[in-house]
C-alpha cells in the first residue's frame, strides 16, 4: 500500500519495503536507513544528505512510536506532518519514505521486549525510564525490515546514539552506525521537532542552555576539577530554566559517571532542562 498525495515514493507495509530492497541490493547497492519520527526539519535532511554520499540508496522511516513514550507524554500532541515531510524530502534526494502505521509494528499478540543496561541508564533514563527500551525495540524492528549497510543517528540524542552503538556490538547486527553532526539556530538551540513547543519567550531563553555547556566544557578543558566545573553549570541553568533534570559531564562512550577531579578521559557535557513546559536536551564534546 502507497501513503496517497505524497511527494515521492512510500510504502507504508513490510512486504512493499522488502520488494524495494531486495530489487536494490539485487542489484549490488548499498543501502542507508535514516530513521526518524517525522515532523523533519534541517537536522534530519542534513542526516539524509550525510547519509547520501556513502549510500547509493537512503530510505527515511517515518515512525512516531508509542513503546517510547509513557503516559501523560506527548504521543497524542506529537506533530504528524507526512505530506510537508515527503515534500522537504522531495528536495532533499531519498529513494524511499517508509511509513508504516503502529498496528503493522505492533500487531495484536506483540509482546517481545528488548532490555538494555551501560549506556541506557541514567541520565534521560531517570526521567523517561521506558524511553530507550522502545527506542530500541523499534531500532532493532526498523534494522531487520530494511536491512541496510548503513544507518545514521543524530549526536543531539547523543545517550540514544551510544545505545544504538551498544546494541548493534551486543546483538552483532551487520549495520554501520553514522553519528549525524547537531544542527544549530543561530543562538546555538539544537534543532529539535520539539522547538516548535516553545513560545516566543521560551524560545529566547532556550539559547542559553548551549552557552551553558560550551563554558561547561571550557571549565573542564581548563583543568576544572569536574565537580566544581559541574556545580557552576548546574547553578547557571537553575537560574536561567524553569527545572533540570542534568548537567552533567560523562564519559564519551560508556557514559559512565566521572571522578572529582581534571577530566582526562573522552567526554561529553550532556544537559536536560525545562524551559516552560518543554523539555530540552543538547550536549557537546569536551
Ligand atoms: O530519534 C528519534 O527520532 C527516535 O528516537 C528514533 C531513533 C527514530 C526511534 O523512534
């Protein structure tokens, strides 16, 4: 079945995508998955032109996916904008939209779940305790129904990237996994689907928090002892947002809490805050 009036190829079941696929790599192509939940702005189509110079063919799913939200969070209110998304992607260059609806990934009887430990806990995980086990059940279900060479996940949810990272090695899934560079406004904001929540107001305060982090990471590259560097970051987004969840310094691939003192590991200041009611997250390397 096709998604009707949209801009460019879709299919919305398995058997359709799997047809596709299979004519491609039939063919000797090598194929990329840009999975996403819709509502695209320009850090998705930068993740699909990413993936473009190292695929001959880019499917970009299209999924918003209720294992990875809880109740009383914004599955209902989420933006669902297919045809202004197939239309963005039109300009972009994918071969293939794939769109399937939540009774195709979860159909009655579904009761497989997928358990994670390392990177999935903490952080995003203290507030959002189910968010990366549905994150990573439809990413291993995504994984298996298009088969590609190569997938591609933005650093903005970087935790989300390791844990992909972590699954692929854990379940030796044969997929190349990309880390998608953030997209920035102008004030430093990660682009982010969940901006549009943001009122005028809340919008000009959020530029604050990736100003928060860069001086975060300048204290630490300065010889900071982490804590110190860590309590001045945590005070400043106190004063400047409506709730923190984290501000905090990890390690840049087990995300694994640091000792007190210099950082000499890889890391990454990782940050999540309200600013009125919506929840922002960001994080950059040390
Ligand atoms: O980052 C997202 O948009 C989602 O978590 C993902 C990876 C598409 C899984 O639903």
């Amino acid at each position: 079945m096709t998604p009707p009036n949209l801009a460019m190829n879709a299919v919305s079941t398995v058997r359709d995508l799997r047809a596709q696929v299979a004519e491609w790599k039939a063919e000797g192509l090598r194929v990329a998955l840009v999975p996403t939940m819709g509502a695209l702005h320009e850090g998705h189509l930068a993740l699909v032109q990413q993936v473009m110079d190292v695929a001959d063919r880019v499917v970009v799913s299209i999924f918003v996916n209720p294992a990875q939200f809880a109740a009383g969070e914004d599955f209902d209110s989420y933006p669902r904008t297919l045809e202004d998304d197939a239309a963005k992607l039109a300009s972009t260059g994918p071969h293939l939209i794939y769109a399937p609806t939540a009774r195709d990934m979860y159909p009655d009887g579904f009761v497989t779940e997928v358990r994670l430990g390392g990177p999935a806990e903490g952080l995003e995980s203290e507030a959002r305790p189910h968010f990366f086990h549905g994150v990573a059940l439809v990413v291993s279900k995504l994984f298996n129904q298009v088969r590609p060479d190569v997938a591609v996940f933005g650093e903005k949810d970087y935790q989300q990237l390791m844990v992909i990272r972590r699954l692929v090695i854990d379940l030796d899934l044969d997929v190349e996994i990309l880390a998608g560079e953030t997209a920035r406004e102008a004030d430093g904001l990660a682009r982010s689907s969940r901006n549009a929540y943001l009122n005028a107001e809340d919008r000009r305060r959020a530029g604050a928090l990736n100003v928060i982090l860069k001086d975060f990471g300048a204290d630490l590259r300065s010889g900071m002892p982490a804590s110190e560097a860590e309590a001045s970051a945590v005070a400043r987004a106190r004063d400047a947002f409506d709730g923190v969840d984290y501000v905090t310094v990890r390690h840049a691939e087990t995300l694994a809490k640091l000792g007190d003192g210099p950082v000499s590991d890889p890391a990454r200041v990782l940050a999540a805050v309200k600013v009125g009611t919506t929840r922002l997250i960001d994080n950059i390397a040390v």
